[in-house]
C-alpha cells in the first residue's frame, strides 16, 4: 500500500485546495453548508480515480482538477440530500449539516454542488465529459429512489438489494473512473474498461460499508453503530441473517423494518446476531469477489505507477475499517 499512500499525500492537498476555493464561490446562504459537508473529511476517492485513468492513459495536462473534483461534489450533494430524507445525526463524525444549518439551507446547497459540479465539467468543452456527469448524477438519483421504495416495502430480495447499491454507488464510482479515461481521449474499449472498474470496485465499497455498519464503532466509522438497521435499510449483512433464519423470523423483521417498529432492545438483539453470526464478514468475503473483478480490469492498460495504484486503490476497499 506504500504507493498508494505516497500518490495520495502527494495529490489531496491541492484536491482539497481546489474544492475550497470552488466552495468559497457560492452564495453566502449555502456556503458554509458546502464547506461543513467538504472539510468533514472523505477519501477523496472519486476524484483520485478520475486523476488516476487520466494519467494512466499519459495524459500529461495539469488541468484535472475541475473534472475530478466535480465527482467529489456530486458526492457531496447526495450526502447533504441522504442525511436530510434519511433523518440522519452523524455525517464522518459530524453533526448532519441539516442539524446544523437548517433544512432548506442543507437542500439548497445540495442543488448548488449538483449545479457547480456540472458547470466544471463544462469547462472543458467536452460533450463526453458533461454527459457523463450527467448520467452519473442521473444513476445516482435513481438508486437512491429505488432505495427509499424498497424501505417502503423491504423483502429479501438480493437482486433488488444489488441494483440498489449499483445505482446509489457504484454507479458514481465508475462515472469518476470514466470521466478520467475520457479526459485523456480514451477509446470507448479503455473507457470501458476504466468503467468496469470502477462498477466492481463501486460495489465492493458498498457491501464493505454496509458490513462497517454492524462491524465497527462509531468511533470508527463517524456513523452510529447499526444506523442502516434503525434507519429500516435492508441490506446484505441482514439479508445474509435472515436466509439463515426462520421464514417466520424474517416477516416479523421485515414488517418491523417497513414501519420503523423495532425497540431499542430489538435492535441490539439483531446487532449481536449479526455479530455472532459473522455476517459483515461474509458480506465483505462477497467484496473480495468484486475487487477482483475490478483488478482484473486493469490489464487493459499499460503497467506503470498509476496501475499499481489503482490495484493498491482496490486492496484497501476491502481492507478499510472506516
């Protein structure tokens, strides 16, 4: 993992540099909502992906970071919007911006990063980028609306859990990866192989958040403990629990699920069964097949350093604890 620290040291500074700036720009109203959502910290993962197949792919320019860091606002606008409707107290170990500075301010400076993310990317001229954020935003969206439906009538439906988490996650993850291959002039075979990436690294960051979610403290995590489970969020470490259960068993957690009837003692009950049961750590052994896929991608490009640390970028998905 040392290349992969080195890259990132080297290149969050003036990432983080750029987003500051672009958040100083907005209306005063939403202003400090944007910067409490951008400096609460984050991986900066989608705009290292697009940097990364950019530079993969020799493109040598050092005007990326409008591109990239138009991703991490995407981002940053479905996590003011998710916390709002999700009702939700922590955000990495921050109050909720909604809590802090209001409902409408939260939403409308969600619609301000959508708006600004999408005037970067128009900045280059390049009808291939702004469609491609523009899908991304679009994907995105859906996977969040077909979450909230499935909350309205939860099942064990792993189809519809993945479709879920394709939309809400991996969807964006592979937007950033394509968006940096297009950067570079890619041909739709690399730009292809640079999405698959990120589709499959996308879902493995998601099933490893959603085993995080029963597996490690909030202290870890910046989230409460079992918070997808309080919120009625069914996903794989539950599924997983349920399968092994009894039919009976899975009814009356699903209708306690559907109308947010489950006590506090049922909520720790169904964390301690998760544990015992060791279902985070099968849904991450369900990630591993994922990033797999997601290295295998790789091969389409020349090895160099960026490769190495797209692998490297892969490894830690799994390995994460927060």
């Amino acid at each position: 993992m040392n290349e992969l620290l080195r890259y990132f040291q080297r290149e969050l500074p003036a990432i983080n540099n750029f987003l500051d700036a672009e958040a100083d720009q907005l209306n005063g109203l939403v202003r400090d909502v944007a910067k409490h959502i951008i400096g609460s910290g984050g991986k900066r993962i989608r705009p290292m992906l697009t940097l990364l197949f950019a530079r993969a792919m020799g493109y040598k320019e050092d005007d990326y970071h409008a591109i990239a860091c138009s991703l991490e606002l995407l981002h940053s606008a479905t996590l003011l919007h998710d916390d709002y409707l999700d009702d939700a107290e922590l955000r990495r170990g921050k109050a909720a911006s909604h809590l802090v500075f209001g409902r409408t301010e939260t939403i409308l400076a969600g619609d301000a990063l959508l708006a600004l993310a999408n005037e970067m990317g128009a900045r280059y001229g390049n009808a291939r980028l702004s469609w491609l954020l523009a899908r991304g935003i679009m994907e995105t969206a859906v996977g969040e609306i077909e979450e909230i439906e499935f909350s309205k009538n939860p099942s064990l439906d792993r189809k519809r859990y993945m479709e879920i988490i394709i939309g809400k996650t991996a969807k964006l993850i592979e937007c950033a990866c394509r968006c940096g291959a297009a950067l570079a002039g890619a041909t739709p075979e690399q730009e292809d192989a640079a999405g698959e990436y990120g589709l499959n690294l996308g879902i493995a960051f998601q099933l490893v958040d959603d085993a995080l979610d029963y597996a490690s403290p909030t202290s870890e995590t910046g989230k409460p403990e079992g918070g997808d489970l309080k919120e009625g969020k069914v996903t794989l470490p539950l599924i997983l629990l349920m399968e092994d259960g009894d039919e009976a068993g899975a009814e009356v957690l699903l209708e306690g699920l559907k109308d947010c009837s489950l006590t506090g003692d049922q909520c720790e009950a169904i964390l301690s069964q998760v544990k015992e049961g060791r279902y985070s750590e099968k849904t991450r052994d369900e990630a591993a097949a994922y990033v797999e896929k997601a290295k295998a991608c790789l091969d389409a490009f020349t090895p160099g350093d960026e490769v190495t640390v797209l692998k490297q970028a892969a490894d830690f998905v799994l390995t994460r604890t927060k």
